[in-house]
C-alpha cells in the first residue's frame, strides 16, 4: 500500500547562499524533501514551528510544507538532499516537524542508496535497487524517529521567525512589506536588509512563497473554494 518512492533525485548543498536561494525558487513543492545534515547546524522555518538541525540528523519535509533555513553556523555546509514522489505520502505524516537521529543502519541504507543513484545507469537493476533503498531509508527514519519540536518559540533577535509569527498571526491580510516594516518600527529599506542579512533572499520573495505554500497546502487538503483559499493564504 505504500508503494515504492518514484522520479528520486539527490543533490548536495555545499553552501547557505544556495541553500536559501534554492528554498524561494522551488516554489512548486509537491514532492517530498528529505534531508541530511552531514556538515553545519543551522534553524529550519516549518509552517509555524522552527526546528534545529544538527549534523547527523535527518528532516522529512511532506509536499506543500512551508520550509526556509536561516541561523546557519557558517557559510559552508554540506547537507544531502534526497527528492521523491509517493504514492502514499500519508505514510511519512509521522515524520512531519520531527528531526531524526541518523543511527548506522540509516547512514549505510542512505550510502547505498546514493553509490545506487550515482551509478544508475551502468548497472544493471540499479535503478530498482534505488528504490528499495531509498524505500528502506524512510522506514529506518521512521522506526528511528524522535520528536525534538517544540511550540514555536521566537529566537531573539531573530527576524526570520519574527515576520513567519507575523504571517501565522494574521494569515488573510494583505501584508506588505510597508505594513511588515512598519510592525517592526523600521523603515522598509532597513526592514529589507536585515531580513535579507538574516534570510538570504528578499522579504518580497519570502512572503511570496509562504503564500504560495500555504495555498497549495490548503488546495491539496481542504475542500475549499479557490476564492476562500485566496482569501486564506493573504491574496487579494
């Protein structure tokens, strides 16, 4: 019933520029993310929690969650990503907000299933060895799984998790960069730069995609009308 992980791809971050630009531009996020943190701590935005992510850790991001990264340790990480498609995503529902102690057999499914990837086309059946691998790195995630989420909790002098609580707070207004501004006393080119120091990307780019995930989300779970998901997610 679950069903093997199907059009699965890897990739490496190797430094936060990338890594905060990669998480705006991917707006379209249907498919499940999984993480590994091998190199450099840093904060995960999750909706409306924030998590942090050690290295040897793993994160399981659902499709259509909300997620950006800020509050790294330095500007060199080194974090594998691994993407799928599910037929059954309400299997990794339990992992969701949850990170995840990377214990041996986790670590040598995933190397398996990595060396599976990067020779998929020169073996025979590797392609199908691939699948089992990834299939069975997400069960050993799962049997391993320990919940470190906690209520969202703002970091001090955090400005990230300041402007998501602003959102959750106020989900079917129409905000602004001016109204964000002025909510935090500040003029909107100094607004701008500090979260852009923080963030790594634009506050305009930021908002924008967490309505955008918002929507898809409500649009994927609920019954909703497009006008009511509009007027949900803080379109006009």
């Amino acid at each position: 019933s679950l069903g093997l992980p199907q059009n699965i791809l890897f990739f490496r971050r190797a430094n936060k520029q990338v890594l905060q630009q990669e998480s705006i531009e991917n707006r379209s996020h249907h498919r499940v993310v999984a993480i590994f943190n091998l190199e450099t701590s840093a904060y995960v935005h999750l909706d409306h929690l924030e998590v942090e992510l050690h290295p040897n850790e793993a994160l399981i991001i659902p499709p259509h969650q909300f997620h950006h990264f800020s509050n790294l340790a330095t500007n060199k990480l080194n974090w594998l990503f691994c993407t799928f498609e599910l037929a059954n995503p309400s299997y990794i529902e339990a992992l969701r907000n949850k990170v995840i102690p990377m214990n041996d057999a986790i670590v040598q499914s995933l190397s398996e299933a990595l060396n599976a990837y990067i020779h998929a086309k020169e073996t025979p059946h590797s392609a199908d060895e691939l699948q089992a691998l990834v299939l069975t790195t997400i069960i050993r995630l799962k049997k391993a799984a320990t919940d470190h989420s906690a209520p969202y909790n703002i970091i001090a002098d955090d400005i990230v998790s300041k402007v998501n609580l602003a959102l959750i707070e106020n989900p079917n207004i129409e905000l602004t960069i001016a109204v964000i501004a002025d909510h935090f006393k500040l003029s909107e080119s100094r607004m701008r730069a500090v979260f852009r120091d923080s963030a790594g990307v634009s506050l305009g780019k930021y908002i924008l995609n967490y309505k955008i995930h918002t929507a898809l989300s409500l649009l994927a779970n609920t019954k909703l009308t497009i006008s009511d998901v509009a007027d949900q997610s803080g379109f006009t």
